[in-house]
C-alpha cells in the first residue's frame, strides 16, 4: 500500500503541494495570491541552495551543514505525547533529528524496497536539508520569505500585517529538493514518517494531498 502511495505521490506537481502547505498555515486561507507565492517561494529555497552549492562545491548533505557552522544533533524522539516532530531547527545554530521517525521509516524503504524510488536518499538527509533552510532564513532580513507579509486587517492607517509559516516551508521543500537533486517534491516524507506510527493519519494525509489536485 504504502509502495502505491509513494509513487502516485511522486506524481504530484509542486503547486498541489504549496496548496496544501497552505491549507495547514493558520491564515492560509486569508491569502489571495497562493500561485504567486508559491512561486517565488520556491523560487526562493532553490536559488540559496544553488547558491550553497556555487560556494562549497557538491557535497554531503551534512558536510553543507558543517561549513555553515550547524550543529546536528540527534534524539529518540521529540518527548511528546501531543504531536510526532520529525526535525527541527533551533535558533541560533542547532538541528534537532528525532530518530525513532527516521529509524522507522527507513525499515519500510528497506522491506517495501523503496530506496530506487525515492532515489537513494538518506531521510535524514532530507529533513537535515529542511531545517538548514530555516537556518539560512533565521540569517537573512531581506530573503524572500521573511519579507513576504500579509495584510490581516487595518483600520484608517492603522494596519496588521503577519509573516507566512507556508512560504517558508514551500521554500525549504524546493531547498531541500535542489540540494539533493531529487527528482519529487520532498513533501511525501510527510507521509512516509507518519506511516509507521498511523496508517490512518498517513492515509488522511495523502488524502488531504489528492485533493488540492487543481486547487489554486
């Protein structure tokens, strides 16, 4: 099962996926203009990771990480009983992997021979590549998804803009993406780490994905 949902999952196009990072931002759906923040967003998270490569050269994921000065370090789990957190970027300089998500989620890549699939890639690497992003937005006022804001409200002159949580992660999705020159959009790891905790849940998800087919 989990085999047909990864390759129908390969097949979804990056702006199913920016709608559906939307959908799960908490006033995603006060934004008019999702196509084009889609856009630039991406356009975002793949111009620095070209820009980390044009620097350093082709290499390990965690090497990027070593020559930007970050700290890895890796953890059973995210110690709650609330919510599954695969990674996480701590301010100002430290990436926290949970490994009981990535253990678990790499024996069915290795029992449902996944790897080919997902072209050889190392989960971790991928939710390392992630949060290195969001170390590299943590560090810059004027990238593209820090200064994007949407307005919320105002009154005469008086008015409240807030930041996007959904431009930031499309932008780490296609950093990620380019990074490690994967051939689909990284957003299927959602999916695939929540699956060996929840079938359900992994199901609902993939669902949740299927139906922004078109959304815009």
């Amino acid at each position: 099962m989990i085999k047909e949902l990864i390759d129908e999952l390969k097949t979804i196009d990056e702006n199913t996926w920016g709608a559906y990072i939307f959908k799960r931002d908490p006033i995603g759906n006060r934004v008019a203009e999702k196509e084009d923040i889609i856009e630039k967003a991406g356009e975002c998270g793949r111009r620095e990771a070209a820009a980390l490569k044009d620097k350093y050269g082709y290499r390990p994921c965690r090497e990027y990480a070593k020559c930007l000065g970050l700290i890895i370090s890796r953890y059973e789990d995210c110690d709650s009983k609330d919510y599954i957190l695969f990674a996480r970027f701590n301010a100002p300089d430290r990436i926290s992997i949970y490994m009981d998500s990535v253990n678990k989620a790499e024996e069915i890549v290795k029992e449902e021979n996944l790897s080919g699939l997902l072209d050889g890639v190392k989960i971790e690497d991928v939710l390392i590549a992630h949060e290195m992003f969001h170390f590299i937005e943590s560090r810059d006022k004027e990238i593209y998804t820090r200064k994007k804001r949407v307005k919320l409200w105002n009154i005469g002159p008086i008015k409240y803009t807030s930041g996007l949580v959904a431009a930031g992660e499309i932008a780490a999705m296609a950093f990620a993406r380019e990074l490690l020159s994967l051939s689909y959009y990284p957003g299927l790891f959602d999916i695939l780490l929540l699956w060996p905790h929840d079938e359900n849940k992994a199901k609902v998800l993939y669902e949740e994905v299927h139906a922004m087919k078109g959304v815009k």
